[in-house]
C-alpha cells in the first residue's frame, strides 16, 4: 500500500516536472510576437513621454527662463 502511494505521487512529480519542462522549452511563433508588441508599446510610448516634455520646456520652461535671464541681464532698471 505505502509502495502504491509513493508511486503514485512520484508520477504526479514527474509529470509536473515534464509539463514545466515542456512549457519553458516551448518555441512558438507566439513569443516572437510577444516581443514585437512589447517593442511597439515602448518606443509609442517613449514617442509620447518625449513629445509631453518637448511641449512643457517650450510652453512653461523655456519661456520662464528666457525671462527670469532677461530681468536679470536688463542693464535699464
């Protein structure tokens, strides 16, 4: 009875085991796609990280210093 037992967990283990092993040493097409989503995603999104940041140094910063660096070189007051 305790041999049964251990056998049949030692084939729930190697099944497992197999099931991983066959999952991590899976090749498909699939995966190549995966990467190609995940580049897209990055440079979309790397495109609208540096276009926000163009738009705010023109339109906020830029602007402000081009003034604070007037006021401060302004030989008149």
């Amino acid at each position: 009875m305790f041999k049964k037992f251990t056998n049949k967990i030692n084939r729930k283990i190697n099944n497992t085991v197999i099931s991983a092993r066959c999952a991590i040493e899976n090749r498909k097409a699939e995966m190549y796609l995966d990467t190609g989503v995940k580049a897209l995603i990055a440079i979309v999104l790397g495109a609208l990280v540096l276009a926000l940041l163009y738009a705010l140094f023109n339109t906020t910063i830029m602007p402000e210093v081009t003034e604070k660096v007037t006021s401060m070189f302004s030989y008149t007051a």
